[in-house]
C-alpha cells in the first residue's frame, strides 16, 4: 500500500457536518497513513431532537456530542476539537477569539489539506458560513508570523477544498459530473461505504434530515460512494477533475 505522509484538517459547524461531507475521504486517506483531525464548532444545541424524540431538548448539547463522539471514532480521526459555540449563534463569535484558536491548531497540526464549507456554506446556514470565513482566516493568518507570535507557523499555506456546489444527493444523478463547474475532485470512497453509513447512523437525533438526503433515497450507493470537493485554494491543478489529492 502506498503510505501517504500528509495531514488532513476538516473545519466544520455541527456534528454531524463531518459525516455528511468528508467522512470517506478521512477514512480512505487515514487507511493510506495521513492523519486526519476534525475541528467541530458548535454542539448543535437549537437542532431537532428526532421523531420520536431520542432526547429531550435540554439534554440534546449532551447527546449531540456523545453522537459526534461516536461518529469520530467510526470515521477513524486523530483527534477531535470542539471550539464551543453556540449553535446558530457562531457567526456573532468574536472573530479574533476564533482566529487565535484556529491558528493554534493549523500551526500544531501543519495540514497539507484543509476541508471546509465553502463561502456560501454549502446552504446559506449561517453557522456554514461563518466556520468557513473563520477557517479561511485563519489559514491566512497562521502562515503570517506577525499573528499570535510566539507559535511557529506552518511552512507553507496548505490547500483549502470546499464542499462543492452540488450536494452529493443531487450530483449522483448528473450524467456528466466531471465537466460541472465546482466539481474539482472526485474521490473514489465505496470501500469505506458501510463505515460511511454507520457514522451517518450514529447522528440518531438528526434521523429526519440524515433519512431525507440519504436513506430514504434508492441510490445510496451511488451518493455515498463518492466525494466531490472544490478548490478555493492551492496548487493548480493539471486537469479538473483529479480523482485523488
């Protein structure tokens, strides 16, 4: 097997963020050698709590992160950062508080990919959006000494992949995906499908919205056995799309 020597950071909003985009590109490069760390914003406190309830509402924080909890040990991460914010309140955190956290963590792991919402959040949620303005600050940020001094920064800025402009539920059905634009990589995860299902499955009080764009569909093979990213920065690529990173 070829041993890839890379780091891999996801920056996301919710549990369950990880598991719907990302979670087979971190297994099938982890399988590969890369370490692969997930960094969680919020817990998700305002989300729904299942039908029928799994938890009552003033127990969903607690519940939310044994969830992510769980995923992250199915999915295989190195380790897990929760920032702390509130859910549907992150884009009112101080930005200066999240940027110094982000670069910590960017000059300590030193990515050589890091994953993300892209601008527009994949779908305008707020919290999508202002993890990815805050993540794309801090990639910034962390390879400018004059931030934070005190703490190294990376060698280089590492590439930045965004989700893409197609959700994966919809792009299975497009019978030309490679010339879509947006659709930079095509990773190749079917062998990671069955894992890929039960870290989605262990989201159980986000049932509806995980059954909506996964399971109740007929082509689950087919959405989940792909992972479409786009690039917002980094080394040009020789064709687009590429089928690895």
């Amino acid at each position: 097997m070829l041993i890839v020597l890379m780091n891999l950071l996801f920056c996301f909003a919710h549990p369950d963020d990880e598991s719907f985009s990302g979670a087979g590109t971190a297994m099938k490069y982890a399988a590969a050698g890369a370490r692969t760390v997930l960094v969680t914003a919020t817990l998700g406190q305002s989300g729904k709590c299942g039908q029928p309830p799994v938890c009552r509402s003033e127990d969903l924080e607690v519940t939310r992160e044994r969830e992510l909890r769980e995923a992250v040990r199915i999915i295989g991460f190195d380790e897990l950062h929760l920032l702390g914010y509130r859910d549907r309140e992150l884009s009112e955190a101080p930005p200066g508080d999240v940027r110094k956290t982000l670069v910590a963590i960017i000059r300590r792991e030193r990515p050589s990919t890091v994953f993300t919402f892209d601008p527009n959040g994949f779908n305008v949620h707020p919290d999508h959006v202002a993890i990815s303005r805050f993540t794309i600050d801090a990639i910034a940020a962390a390879a400018d000494p004059r931030w934070h001094s005190g703490v190294e920064p990376p060698y280089a800025v590492p590439r930045l992949l965004w989700t893409p402009p197609l959700p994966p539920w919809d792009a299975a059905h497009v019978a030309e995906i490679e010339r879509e634009p947006g659709v930079d990589l095509i990773i190749d995860v079917a062998a990671w499908h069955d894992r890929r299902v039960a870290a989605l499955r262990a989201h159980r009080t986000q049932h509806l919205s995980i059954d909506r764009c996964f399971f109740n569909r007929p082509d689950l093979h087919r959405i989940l056995d792909t992972e479409i990213w786009r690039q917002g920065y980094g080394p040009a690529l020789s064709e687009r799309p590429t089928r690895e990173l």
